[in-house]
C-alpha cells in the first residue's frame, strides 16, 4: 500500500483550519468519511513501508501504529495461513 491511498497532510490542515460553525452538513459528513478511511489505512499500512512525511503526519494527528506487520499480515498469523 502506498502513501496515495492517504489523506494529504494538505487536506488535513485545510480541513482542520475551518471552523465547525462554516462548514455544511456534507463537509462534515466528508471530513468523518475520509479520516476513517485515513486512519484504517494507517492501521493496515506498515511503518516500514510509508514515506518519512506520511509517518511525521501520522504521529501528529494521532493516526500511528507502531508495529512493522501489516493488519492483513497479522490476520493471516492469527488464522496460521502464513506471515511471521
């Protein structure tokens, strides 16, 4: 997986920058939709494999895991179809 399936930090600050009170009921709704998305994609990606920008973003919005094992790669662990 690659930093393309992120939110840009761009995004985020922009999102962040606008106050509640302007923002209408779609941009709320957008704003819950793509930082869930963002944040089950940092899950799933491992750190080994994002960019140092897409890691600094993550530790500051909160969105950092700190394994080097992928979500899908644990899952195959637990189900012992391969993995570590």
């Amino acid at each position: 997986m690659s930093d393309n399936a992120r939110q840009s930090l761009t995004d985020k600050a922009g999102a962040a920058m606008k106050p509640d009170s302007q923002k209408s009921t779609t941009e709320h709704i957008g704003d819950k939709f793509k930082g869930t998305a963002d944040s089950a994609a940092s899950t799933a990606q491992p750190q080994s494999e994002k960019s140092t920008t897409q890691r600094m973003g993550d530790t500051v919005s909160g969105n950092s895991n700190n394994n080097d094992e992928s979500l899908l790669d644990k899952t195959k662990g637990k189900l012992g179809l391969g993995g570590n």
